[in-house]
C-alpha cells in the first residue's frame, strides 16, 4: 500500500488566501467602522492607494482559496 506524502508548499496558496482575506476585508471593516487600518492596507494608505484596493486584496485572498479548494478537489478525484 502506497502513501502519499504532502509537499510542504501545498497549503500555501490556501494560508495566503486566508491572509489576504483577513488584511482586506477585515481593514476594509475596521476602517469604515473605525477610522483605522492595519496590516497590508495601512501600508497602502500610506502609498496613497485608493480606498477599493482593502476590498482587492481581500478578493485576492477569495481568489488563492478557491484555487486552493480547486486542488484538494482534484488531487481526490481518481
């Protein structure tokens, strides 16, 4: 019986969506409620990005976990 063993960058595509996801969306919340930002999107406000790219980057992250999830479903399949 032959094991598969996991590749140590497999699960990258799917930490960095969780990350940017997390950055965009979640600063894009914190500065419509609070009139603040953090992580990747404070580093953007200082570069005088436009306010939409915190909901970029979150889509972003959507886009690398579905890409992710696309993997895992096909790396199943027979």
């Amino acid at each position: 019986m032959a094991t598969r063993t996991k590749k140590s960058s497999e699960g990258l595509p799917a930490l960095f969506g969780v990350i940017l996801l997390v950055q965009g969306f979640g600063s894009a919340i914190t500065e419509a409620a609070w009139d603040t930002a953090f992580g990747v999107s404070a580093l953007l406000r200082e570069a005088h990005a436009p306010a939409w790219t915190d909901l970029l980057v979150g889509a972003a992250g959507c886009v690398l976990l579905a890409v992710a999830a696309r993997h895992r479903i096909a790396r199943k399949t027979p």
